[in-house]
C-alpha cells in the first residue's frame, strides 16, 4: 500500500503528527534501545507498517512523494520536520540516524542519480523499508580522505571487479545493498573514483562483525571486505570516475543539514527532561535557573527553524553558499546549549536520569562527527571574506569615527 502524503491536508502537520504519535508510542516505550547495538527487526517492522519510509520517494516507486510545483513541503523538509518530532518525541538519537541514512541513500543518491533500472529495482523496496542500502565510503585506518582510500574497481570484459575492505558504515548489518566507492582509475597521480550498486548477496562480498560505538545505539555499524567481487557494468551508480565530488561530497553536506532536525529535537527532548527533574525536586528552582531555561527554550525553538529553513533550501538549491554557514552557525549552538544544561544539572543537583544522560552523550557524539571537517570549512569560510575586496573608508565616512564626533546629549 502506497501511503500517499499528498492527499492528506497540510502534509507538514501530518508527518510531523505521524512520527510524533510514533515516536511516543514506539521508541520512547523502549527500556533499553540505548544500550542495544543492533536495531531491534521489531521496531523496524513497526516503522515499515506506519509508513516511516519512503518519505520522498516518487509514487511510482511506491514511495510517499508527491509534492506540487508551488508546495514549500519538499522532501528534505519533511524530513528534517520528521527527523524533529521523532527525537524530540522518542527521546532516542540513534534510531533517529539510521532512519534517515536509510531516507538518504534512496533519495540522495539513487532516486537522484540512478538508471530507470536501477531505480526500478531497488527503489520499491527502499521506499518501503522491506530493504536498506548502506553507502560504503570510509576504509580502516584512513576514514574517508579520498587521498588514502584504496578500493578498487578494475575494468574487465563486461564489468569491474572490487577489492578492497569498507568500515564505519552506517546501517551495515541491516543493509541488503552497498553503494561502494572505489578508485577506477589514476589521473596525475590524482585518484577518481567511481560509485557501485553491490548487493549484499554478490559472491566475494563479506560482512565484516558488527563495531560497537558507545554512542547513538540501536544504529547499527559494521563494514564489508570485496575479495575479487564481480559487477557489472550496469552497476555503476551515476558519472564514472566523479563519484566522489558528485556524491560523496554532496552526500556529507545533505547529511549535516538533515541531521540538524534530529539534533534540535535531542535538545527539544533534554530540555523536556530537565524541566520534569526541576518540577519533582524538592527545592524549586532560583531565578538565574528559571532563566537558563527559558534561553534555552527560545534557542532550542530557534534552533528547529533554522534546521527546517536548511532542509527547504536543500529541496531548491543543494549547492547554495548559505547551508555551509548555516550548518557551522547550527552545530555551534547546539554544543552551546548542550553545555549549559550540563550546567544546570550540576548547579541544580538532579538525580541521575538515565534517560536524560543517554540523549546528552548521543547528542556530544553527533556533534563531534566531522568536527574537524566543521574546523576546515570554517577556516576556509574566514580566508573567503578576507579574500573579498571591501569598500575603501575614509576617516570622514567611517561609522566609529562619526560616533566619536558626534555631539553628547547633555
């Protein structure tokens, strides 16, 4: 059954309830989702049978999509409005993360680059969760720096055959198909790189065990090795040899901007947390707490539009100059909130709550994702303005000085 979003009035406020109805009865009725490294194949059913997938996905495979010319509610931005409620109302960051790699892989690179083929064999059943797909980039000891990745694809009659080991890969052990990026060929001693559709079940291809990170659980991770795994040239997933500035690079950018939404819901639901703990303690909070807080509401508030402004312009302008200051404004915010409630809780003296410290350590961790990418961009942000030529001032134009000459009220 295709849930179709665009018969229902006011698509924004229907997913936004979907997954907040979900979220409270679902996730947030999980004892231990956080100390599971595995995503329980319970909840994913449940998440498949209330239409959580697929969210902009065309219709004709099978996905929910079905937004107007003139509709503001593009898919990015319902995703980001979902990925909010789910966390704000689940109380659980790592189901968030899988969720939406899952959202990403289907929409980002294979409804947006792929064949009709391609598209048709595994969009349906991406679009309604029966399957997953999981983008292979990052290799031991290397991360991701395209500089380092050794992977490879070598051309042979009829297709290419891979080798090489992928780790760090999020949704891995769920997934029943790998986007992997391997080198293809050597220009000027520059590497290029080229993206392939292998299913999990091509021979050569092995599961690596599953990683456990002390963070974001139940979001699986885990990597794969290639031993002399054969595919076919009908495989490749868009451009041959651009795949890491057409998909990679673009593919870190979509993530950060979705990711903004779940963050801003993490914050949405500490907060919620915090109040309740200052509401049961026995001394009622001073006036400098009472102010904390409601800082805090207002920025967490902030926080969620500037989220949902990032994913709107992702649905127009992918490439526009704004999301990389958006983002960078964003995840400073947040570590800035995420601090100061740490410090209430200490100045307050709460009792522990496990729920509460789970989503604060979940949230550190997906702040300190990509940090040093963060780092790099912001550094180059600053060389750019400084880059820029700047008006010339004169003494007698100058704001400052005009405000020394001007005269005193009395």
């Amino acid at each position: 059954m295709i849930h179709d979003l665009q018969s229902e009035p006011g698509k924004k406020e229907a997913i936004e309830q979907r997954f907040r109805d979900f979220a409270i009865r679902h996730i947030s009725t999980y004892t231990d989702l956080h100390q599971q490294t595995q995503f329980p194949e319970s909840l994913w059913e449940e998440m498949r049978q209330h239409h959580l997938f697929g969210i902009g996905i065309d219709r004709i495979y099978n996905g929910q999509a079905g937004r107007q010319q003139n509709d503001p509610a593009g898919p990015y931005r319902l995703l980001s409005i979902a990925g909010n409620a789910m966390a704000a109302n689940g109380g659980n960051l790592g189901v968030c993360l899988s969720w939406l790699i899952h959202e990403l892989t289907a929409l980002w690179l294979i409804q947006s680059t792929g064949t009709e083929d391609q598209k048709n064999d595994y969009l349906p059943g991406l679009a309604s969760g029966k399957s997953t797909a999981c983008l292979a980039i990052s290799e031991p000891g290397v991360g991701a720096h395209p500089k380092h990745l050794a992977t490879s694809a070598q051309m042979v009659s009829g297709g290419f055959i891979l080798n090489g080991e992928k780790t760090y890969l999020t949704n891995a052990p769920l997934a029943d198909l790998f986007i992997v990026v391997a080198v293809t060929a050597l220009i000027k001693e520059k590497k290029q790189f080229t993206a392939f559709l292998v299913p999990k079940n091509t021979p050569g291809l092995i599961l690596s065990p599953p990683l456990d990170f002390p963070f974001l659980h139940p979001a699986p991770h885990g990597g794969i090795v290639m031993k002399n795994c054969a595919v076919a040239s009908g495989q490749i997933l868009g451009r041959f040899g651009h795949a890491y500035k057409d998909l990679v690079l673009p593919f870190r950018t979509v993530e950060d901007m979705l990711m903004m939404g779940p963050i801003a819901g993490g914050l949405s639901c500490l907060l919620r947390h915090l109040i309740t703990g200052l509401n049961h303690h026995q001394t009622f909070p001073d006036e400098s707490v009472i102010s904390a807080i409601s800082r805090l509401y207002c920025e967490e508030k902030a926080m969620s539009a500037i989220a949902e402004t990032a994913a709107g312009i992702l649905d127009t302008d992918s490439r526009n100059e704004n999301l990389t200051a958006l983002g960078l404004f964003f995840r400073d915010q947040a570590g800035e909130c995420l601090g100061r409630i740490r410090r209430i809780i200490e100045k307050t003296d709460l009792p522990p709550n496990p729920k509460l410290e789970f989503m604060k350590n979940d949230l550190a961790a997906a702040l300190r994702i990509a940090e040093n990418v963060s780092r790099i961009k912001l550094r180059k942000l600053g060389h750019r303005l400084f880059e820029q030529p700047q008006p010339t001032i004169t003494n007698q134009q100058s704001p400052i000085n005009n405000l020394i000459s001007a005269p005193r009220s009395t």
